[in-house]
C-alpha cells in the first residue's frame, strides 16, 4: 500500500512522485495494463482502449447551486444513477457564495465549484470501468432545476494502446 492510498485532510501526502514518464516507459506499463486476463478496468469499445469517460458539465442558469446539501444529494444521485461506487464527499461553502466539492468514488470522481450569483455549476464526471457516466447529466439537469446543461466528452488515455492491441 502506498501511503498516497491513504490521506485524509492533508495528512500522508507523501506520494513518491519522480520525473515524468518516458513514452517507452508508459507504452511498458501500458502493456500489462491491457493483459485480456487483468481485471484493470479501462474501458473497450468499439476497438478502443481508454482509461475512462471523463464529462465537463456545465448546468446553466440552475438553482441551488449554493446549496452543499443539495450539492452532495446531486453526487449521490449521480453516483447511484450511473452505478459507481461512493468513496467519500467533502464539499466547502464559500462566502458570500459559492460551492466547490468533490465526490471521490472507486472509479474516480465527480467535482463541481459553483457561481450561483449566475446560476452557473461546472461539473466533472470522470469514471472507468462498467459506470455509466453519461446518466450523470439528466441527474444534474434535475437537481438544479435547468434544460441547459452544456457537456463535453474526453475518452482520458485514448490512444496510449494502439487499436491493434484492443480486441
């Protein structure tokens, strides 16, 4: 176990961070991440290799959005809708305004910083593996009240493993 497996507040960040990567030194590891016999969770689809479906979502001219009860209810209710795992949340209220938090869940996160003032929430669902982090986007559409969410999809990792290693 590494000691960043285990922080809370701060405390044991210590992670064991070194130089970036070389390309050859990623394209290795990447190998055995594709291993058919490895449960490693990327996502294959339609013979791409991904870690996972990361969404930007912006809720536009939404209610409540200066509300952290509500604001952690929309988490569980996305995680719950797209069939993730809750780790923990921490959400901090700003003054005179404002929310930003997080979700932090087996297979990533979901993170909002909220400017009510403007009706407006940025949003990001990340999550790998089976979840389904597209239902996430009606979930915030209902919570805060809006038809406006505007979102955009990054496939994180896409292209790291070649499509000829994607079967």
């Amino acid at each position: 176990m590494y000691d960043a497996d285990l922080f809370q507040l701060g405390s044991g960040l210590a992670t064991g961070a070194q130089a970036e990567d070389t390309t050859d030194t990623l394209r290795a590891r990447l190998d055995t991440l594709v291993d058919a016999d490895r449960e490693d969770h990327f996502i294959r689809r339609d013979g791409r290799v991904y870690a996972g479906t990361h969404l930007i979502i912006e809720v536009v001219d939404g209610t409540g959005l200066d509300d952290e009860a509500r604001i952690q209810q929309a988490f569980r209710d996305c995680v719950a809708e797209c069939g993730a795992t809750l780790l923990h949340i921490h959400t901090h209220k700003f003054s005179p305004q404002g929310v930003s938090g997080v979700a932090v869940l087996a297979e990533s996160h979901i993170s909002v910083h909220t400017w009510p003032e403007i009706g407006y929430g940025a949003f990001d669902v990340f999550m790998c593996g089976d979840a389904a982090p597209w239902r996430a986007v009606e979930v915030l559409a209902r919570a805060f009240e809006t038809a406006d969410v505007r979102v955009k999809e990054l496939l994180r990792g896409d292209g790291l493993v070649p499509q000829s290693e994607a079967a």
